[in-house]
C-alpha cells in the first residue's frame, strides 16, 4: 500500500527531493501479525504519531485507515501470520531543510517471517559488542525514525554473523540495547534492563515484557550498568517485536546454557499474541520503575 492505495512493488516509490530520501526524515514502525491480530498494534501507533508529531510530519491516516490498509493486505496476500510494516516519509519539499511537512508518503507491506515460529528463542543468539556506540540522548532516540545510519554501521561491523546481534554500548561505556533489539539480564531472580535515559529506543516489546514481569511479580531495575555487571548475569536475552524474546548463549568467551526467567517471560508472552492491542492493559500490576547503577 502507498498512500492508502494498493499498487505493486514496482510502483511503490517517491521523489529524490522526498525529504525520507535526502534527509531521512520519517518514522516507521515493525509489528507481528498472529492468526489475523496485529500484536500491540495501539502502542506502536502511539510510537509513529509521537515520531511524526516530534518531527512535524502531519499525521498521514487514522488508526482505523491503517487497519483498513493492514486488512487489505491480509486479504490479497492470504497471509494472517507474517510481519507488518508501516513506514511515513517527510514527502517531497524540495531542496533544503524543511520546518513542517504536510504531504508525507505513507507505505504499508505484509511479508512472512523469515524464520520458522519459535526459532529464535530455541536457537538462541550470539553477541558481540561493537565498537559503534548508541548515540547521545537529546533528539530521536525515543522514536523508530529512517535515519538509521548508526544501527546499520554497527552491523556492518559484524559483517557476516547472522547468529549474532551487536552490543551496544554507550558514549560512557554502559550497556545500551543491541543493534536491532532491547536488552534486558537477570541476575538472583532479577530482571535487569538498560534504562531510557542512557538514550535507548524506547522499545514496544521492552514495555510490555516490563509490564509483563510486574504482572508475574518478578521484581526489575532500569539503570545504567557496566558490561562487567552484565557479564556475571546469571541470563541474558534480547527483545524486539519480530523476533520476540531470544536468549543470548554466548557473549566474550562466556556462555549461558539455562534461561528458566526467560522461558517463563517467552511462556506468559505467548498468551497475548493473539488478541491483545494495548499493553496499557496490563498496567496496575505493581510495575517497578527502581533505579539502580554499577
């Protein structure tokens, strides 16, 4: 879909003076279609509309105009399991910086995963830490934007290691997030996460497993922490809303092989994913928001 409009791949493109193409200006948003459910679908709307209200982009559609779009898709691809992209641009402004952008391009597509269900989890990932940091706070770290120069340089960094995810780490050496995922460890029955301040996305599925931990009363801490506080963790896993959550087996020569905490978040997230839309939800629980820092 481009625009509200269903067209072929072909036909899906803009101008070189779009300002998506010039400046990277846009948001997009990545979510998993289960049996016709669009998981978390209302918290990643909220996400995109945060991205373009921040950035001045007018809001392209409504939320039933997406669904609408998303629905269309279903139907003419016959796929009710698969990844949905929604994905806005600044539009063609011409030559220079803008202050505003009116005409936005909007763009929806629905392809299969790329992996059988549950793969990830049961195969795990390697990491590594890179030496591409997470950018400082202070502008779009909190938004799915298209400028994603800084993720693509640290996993060109990992050249062809496709059973690994990059670590990233911050301007003063904390852990951060992975390169394509929220980070999270336990450590004595724990659950430990990067907190939003050291500048990280502010990750859909890194809310909900947070909201989701609250709710099966295991206790969590938002912080800054040092690789070496993460290398004595007794789990480590990643999050994102394609791949779910995957435990981390190998990271600096150390390796896990028992991720019971990470098996019981994978069990509870699994009730979910077939018909809840808003992880507001879940909130009421007792969520922790504890400060904690090594």
């Amino acid at each position: 879909m481009m625009n509200g409009r269903l067209v072929r791949e072909e036909e899906a493109v803009v101008s070189v003076f779009d300002h998506g193409l010039l400046y990277g200006v846009g948001a997009f948003e990545t979510m998993r279609l289960y049996d016709g459910h669009l998981f978390l679908f209302a918290d990643h709307l909220e996400r995109l509309e945060a991205g373009l209200k921040r950035m001045a982009i007018k809001s392209p559609h409504s939320p039933d105009e997406w669904r609408g779009q998303i629905d269309t898709l279903i139907r003419e691809t016959g796929y009710t399991s698969g990844v949905v992209r929604l994905m806005v641009t600044g539009g063609n402004a011409g030559a220079g910086l803008g202050s505003g952008y009116d005409q936005p391009n909007s763009f929806v597509w629905l392809r299969p995963l790329p992996f059988s269900p549950g793969e990830p989890f049961n195969r795990g990932r390697k990491m590594k830490t890179v030496s591409v940091s997470r950018q400082a706070i202070g502008g779009a770290e909190p938004y799915k934007t298209n400028n994603y120069l800084n993720s693509i340089l640290a996993r060109q960094e990992l050249g062809q290691l496709s059973d690994t995810e990059g670590l990233m780490l911050t301007p003063d050496g904390y852990v951060a997030e992975g390169i394509v995922s929220n980070l999270f460890f336990v450590k004595n029955g724990v659950l430990y996460t990067p907190s939003l301040d050291l500048g990280i996305l502010n990750g859909v599925t890194r809310r909900f497993i947070l909201r989701l931990a609250a709710l099966l009363g295991i206790p969590v801490k938002e912080g800054a922490f040092s690789p070496s506080f993460l290398y004595d963790s007794d789990e480590i896993f990643i999050a994102n809303s394609l791949l779910e959550i995957v435990p981390v087996t190998e990271w600096e020569g150390r390796e896990w092989f028992q991720f019971p905490l990470t098996k019981r978040l994978i069990e509870a997230y699994h009730q979910y994913v077939t018909w809840l839309t808003d992880s507001d939800e879940l909130r009421g629980k007792g969520e922790t928001n504890d400060e904690s820092s090594d």
